[in-house]
C-alpha cells in the first residue's frame, strides 16, 4: 500500500483534531492572571532573561532618567558593531563571511595569516562523503529545501566516528565541517529537486577552494556558474547579517536547549533548522517577496502614495494577498525605531537594483518602508513602534540575484549554523545545567472512569 494513502485527512482524525483543538484551548486571562509571559516576552518585546552570553547583542533602547527609551537599533558580534564590521571588509572589497565566522567563533578579529589560514581549513572541509550526493541528496528529493538540509545534516552522523563526542575540539571540528558544508547541502538539494520534480538539466558543480562562501554559492548554484562581483559582494554580506542575533531568537535558543542535554551537534543543528523553517521565524522574506507580487499587481501607480498606502491597508484588514492581517518584513520582536541590519543591507541593495534595471522596484520598496509604519501605528494598538526588519530587502536581494524562493531560508540558515555553532560550544564550554523550563498546571483533578460505564 502506498505511503500517501496514509496521508488523506480523514473524517476521523477531523473530528479527533477538533477534540485535540477544544481541549487545548486556554483561557487567555489566565496568562495575565498568573503572570506568563506568553512566547517568553512581555508586551513590549522584551524577552524573559534565560541566560548569559559573549556572543552579540542586540540593542534597541537606552536608559534615560531610569526609564527604558526606544532607541535606533544597534547589533554587536563579540563587542564589534556590525556596521562598523561590515563597512571595514566592503569598503576594501574584501568578502567578510570566513571573516566574522573566525570572530564569532573565537572571540577575535584574525590577522591576515590567521584569516589565509582559517579560509583554507573550511575549503578543505567542503568536500562531502564519497556518493552522499548520489546516494542521500539525489534520493527521495524533497519539495522543501530545510527539510533537505536537516536530512543530510542528520545522515552526516552516520558518517562521523566520533559522533557523539561532545568535547569541546571534537564539536568544533563538526561546527566547522557543517559550515563549511551547508552550501553545498542546500544547493544540491535543490538542484535535485529541480531536475526530479520539475524536470529541468541537472547541474553539480563541485565548490571551488579558491572562491569565497558568496561566491561558490553563485558559481555552484548557477549553470553557467557566470556572476558579477556585485552580485557576490551582497549576497556576502546578507549571510554576514544573518549570521547571528542573540541567544534569544528561537533557533538559536533552541540550540542551546537541545545542546544542555549534551546529545550530539548533528542533533542540535538539525533541530535548529527546524526551527528556522518556520515562517514566523526564518521563512518571513519569502512572504515579503511574494506579498509584493501581488502588490505590483494589484496598484496601478507606484509612486501614488494614496493607493500604495490604500494597498497597505487591506493588508492589515484582510483583505489582500494571504489574509493574515500582516505586512510581512515590517516589525520585529526587539527593535521598534530600526533594524540596524535593514539599515545596512538598504544602501547595497539600490546598488545592486540599479544594475539590475529595478530602480522602480527599488522606490517601491523604500515607499512601503516608509508608509507602513505610519499605517500599522493608526490602525493597530501598539505597545512599541514598529519598522522595517532585514527580511524586507533580503528577500528583494535574493529575487534580483535568481535565487529560487526554495532557496531562501537555506540562505538564511547557511548564515546562521556560525552563531548556532558559536552557541553549542558556549553552552558546552559553561557546562550548564539541562534547559528546563516551567509550565503551570491548569487541569482540574479527576476520578478515575471504569470503561464498562464511560459514554
């Protein structure tokens, strides 16, 4: 009997799910009533205190008179502004993703041997196990390019000796395997699904150990492997924004709690993709990309503020694109007057959409980020201002370099496995205690029902 036939939603399991969906349900006052904070944050965004940690910090508010003030937000890989990070490699044209790894890793900016010699340790970690390509990416490809990525990730154990050795050289061997590794990962997954499900050529293109992360990533993903140095210029820096953002994010946490039991690395970063998958987290630039699809479609002039603005609220009412009452890439859990990342991102990103011929989609952009804002303050109740986040113009990028939509958030997490990685080998390096937090009880106690008597 065929697998799918399993999967049909039956009358049955409709009606079970709705048992699950009543019994489920919690009195929302309850939460206020016992003070929960309900996703670990307090209504202003600010997240309940979980841990301590050198990696980043995220900074969205200062102190003034005792009083928390919203501030423009800042971002700090191990004390370094990122900006201050980003403008020192792109001012010189020099790509920064092996760069910031070495800091994030090791707490240190590398000199120029330490740098040459960290770059020629991850290009000798690319190269995958003899037939993993053929005998795990090409099989069984999925549709979806996380559930791939988590897949090979998880098989890769079997391969690994030393698999469930969680000393401190021993992890970092595998961190820097994986990072060195999940390019490839998400590219011939997709390159497998490509050719299996939509019937397209197949193209394999091994990793070069002359080219940087940015650059093999366009040279392995691209028939032609043709890119110009603008294209890899930004898409460098987009991984180096992505890179990492506090041990509160929810992949990142999640790395922590899954690392606190002490199981292996392939275990906690596969988890960790699962939780970038989600699109409340790591698939938001896709919906950004997709909402503004729909956006050129639907307003007729692009430059009318009346009607973009007119647009923008029937998102919020419901009554465009998904129905979800958002304005996907606009707000985030911590900054409110910006996103440092969207700040830094924006001014390569018009760049790049003046080579590409898209200055009008470029203004369009810079419209809604401007207007959006204004909108979301009058039509919602907000307890801190809302802006741009660095999904809005990551996803716009990655459209203007042809990256395939399946593509996306393994970008995003092609980033993150360094702060994930800098974060297993922190909780390790602490040796903490297991990650557990509290939930309280709300059921009432029951006597036991003999089946003989039950309805």
């Amino acid at each position: 009997m065929e697998f799918n036939k399993y999967c049909e939603i039956t009358p049955d399991i409709i009606r079970l799910a709705n048992m699950c969906g009543e019994a489920g349900v919690i009195d929302s006052e309850l939460f206020t009533r016992y003070d929960v904070k309900r996703g670990l944050r307090d209504l202003n965004g600010k997240g309940v205190l979980a841990g301590l940690t050198h990696i980043s910090d995220v900074r969205a508010n200062k102190l003034v008179d005792g009083e928390q003030i919203p501030t423009h937000g800042e971002l700090f890989y191990r004390g370094y502004n990122v900006k201050d990070l980003v403008n020192g490699f792109a001012s010189v044209d020099r790509f920064g993703y092996e760069e910031i790894t070495y800091l994030l890793l090791f707490d240190k900016l590398p000199n120029t041997e330490e740098l040459e010699n960290f770059k020629k340790m991850l290009a000798g970690y690319r190269t995958l196990p003899t037939s993993f390509v053929r005998d795990i990416i090409m099989k069984a490809p999925s549709k979806d390019m996380m559930n791939t990525l988590a897949r090979s990730v998880l098989t890769l154990y079997s391969y690994d000796d030393r698999a469930d050795d969680t000393t401190l050289p021993n992890v970092l061997r595998q961190c820097l395997q994986l990072i060195s590794l999940f390019p490839s990962l998400a590219i011939y997954g997709y390159q497998a699904y490509n050719h299996y499900h939509d019937g397209n050529s197949l193209f394999i293109h091994s990793p070069k150990p002359e080219l940087s992360t940015a650059e093999n990533l366009l040279h392995m993903l691209r028939p032609d492997s043709k890119y110009t140095p603008l294209e890899a210029q930004l898409l460098d820096i987009a991984l180096v924004l992505h890179m990492e953002h506090g041990g509160g994010n929810n992949s990142t946490f999640t790395t922590h709690v899954v690392t606190s039991t002490l199981t292996d690395t392939y275990s906690a970063i596969a988890a960790a993709i699962g939780s970038l998958k989600g699109p409340r987290h790591g698939g938001a630039n896709i919906k950004v990309v997709q909402m503004f699809d729909e956006m050129k479609k639907e307003v007729k002039d692009w430059k009318d503020e009346d009607e973009v603005s007119a647009y923008l609220k029937k998102l919020l009412h419901k009554e465009a694109f998904d129905h979800a009452g958002l304005i996907y890439g606009v707000g985030h859990a911590i900054y409110s007057k910006s996103d440092p990342r969207a700040t830094l991102f924006k001014q390569y990103v018009q760049e790049l959409s003046s080579e590409k011929g898209l200055d009008a989609e470029f203004e369009l952009y810079s419209l809604v980020e401007r207007l959006a804002p204004e909108i979301i303050a009058t039509e919602r109740k907000m307890y801190k201002g809302v802006s741009i986040n660095v999904d809005f113009y990551s996803g716009f990028v990655y459209n203007m370099l042809g990256l395939p939509n399946e593509l996306y958030t393994p970008m995003f997490a092609i980033a993150r496995i360094v702060g994930w990685s800098a974060h297993r080998l922190e909780e390790l390096s602490n040796n903490g205690k297991i990650i557990r937090p509290a939930y309280k009880p709300i059921c009432t106690d029951k006597d036991y029902i003999d089946l003989s008597i039950r309805k």
